[in-house]
C-alpha cells in the first residue's frame, strides 16, 4: 500500500504522484488469483431469482441455472464490473499517457484534471482514495462519487458510491441516478476479497420509476 504525505498541492501544479498513490491504494487481485464460484440470489420486491456463477482464472464468468435471461444477463454484468475493477495494472500500463495538474480542493479532495490521452476526464483523490471519477466512455460521461470505503488491509474497495451518466455535449443525464452498496469479504481465510452483496437504487427519472434491486453470491469457495 503507497501512502504520501499530506501536503498542500498548488493549483495548476503537477500531481501525478499524489495520484500514482491513490490508484495503488486501490484493492487488486493477485496476478496469481485462480478464482472462485458460489451461489447467486437477485431480489427485487417479492421476487427472487437464483443460480449458480464460476469465474475463472481468466477473470471470465459463467452463470449457470438461471431461470430468467435477464437475470442472468444482470448476474453476468455484475460479475464482469467487478473482474474488471479487480485486474492489476501497473500506474504506467494505464496513465502513461496522460498527464494529471491539480485544480481546487474541497471536503471531497484535490481536483485532479487529466490532459493528453485522457483529456476531459477529471478526477478528486483525499486520503489516498480517489474519491470522485469523471470519464468519457464510449460517447458518454459517466461521474462517480464514493462515500465510504472498505479496507481490505491490502487497498481500499468502495463501499457507498453514486453513479449518473450524461450527455457529453450538453450535460443533461441520461436516465436516474444509481446508488450503489457493495459488501465485500475474502472467499476463504487470508483468501482474496470479492463482492458478497451489492444494492442497487436507481432515481426516478422520465417515464422510469425508481427501483432497487439486490444482488447476493454466497457459499463461495476458492477455485
């Protein structure tokens, strides 16, 4: 774990290093993670769906006995967001191409605004935590907020965060705004930390009603 010291940064200064320090806080898998598999449970108001899930060394996931494709197809998803949040990457794999000049600070951190490759992205770090994230992906922006955070003793995973995606044009959101609670724990003894629950409300928004559905993976075991 990369911690730094708490001194100020200038606006319009380079902090790099500050942010070099808050993404290797992040929790990741070993390179030597061989996966891992249980049981899956979606609830949405008085319905229940379950099944069984695997992923693999590849950091690829496979459900199985789901009765509802589209439970499955969300089963799989969540999976897939957190194999992807979980895949170590060296600092310089992922942000060599970018350069990162600090902007204000405020009660959620220092603003960290990205040019070259990642222009127009933005991001806040406090405490070795990126606590805020706004990225174009894929013709829209999506900005992430973290409220609390899990320590693994190994790295941070988020724990209450927020989620909106927007127009990157005019700003204006596209659909409701996700609200997110993530537990997680290590599948065995000294074993690797994954999700065990995730919460999911979403706003209203337009003709869409608000909703909250619940994701749960039990009896895990170690691959």
């Amino acid at each position: 774990m990369t911690t730094t010291s708490k001194t100020v940064i200038a606006p319009g200064s380079d902090c790099r290093d500050a942010f070099r320090a808050a993404y290797q806080n992040r929790y990741t898998w070993d390179p030597g993670f061989a996966g891992y598999s249980g049981r899956c449970i979606w609830l949405q108001g008085d319905r229940s769906v379950e099944g069984t899930f695997r992923v693999g060394a590849d950091l690829k996931a496979k459900v199985e006995g789901v009765s509802d494709a589209e439970v499955e197809k969300a089963f799989a998803s969540q999976l897939w967001e957190v194999c992807i949040h979980r895949v170590r990457r060296t600092f310089e794999q992922t942000h060599s191409e970018n350069t990162f000049t600090a902007g204000d600070c405020t009660n959620e951190g220092l603003e960290v605004i990205i040019g070259g490759k990642g222009q127009g992205d933005k991001y806040r770090i406090k405490n070795d935590v990126v606590t805020m994230v706004h990225r174009h992906i894929h013709g829209t922006v999506v900005t992430i907020h973290t409220e609390s955070t899990t320590d693994t003793g190994d790295g941070y995973l988020s724990h209450s965060y927020t989620s909106q995606y927007s127009d990157p044009a005019t700003g204006d959101v596209r659909g409701g705004m996700n609200r997110f609670t993530d537990t997680f724990v290590p599948v065995s003894d000294g074993g690797s930390w994954v999700l065990s629950e995730r919460t999911i409300r979403t706003d209203a928004c337009g003709d869409s009603p608000a909703s909250e559905q619940t994701f749960r993976f039990i009896d895990l075991t170690s691959a």
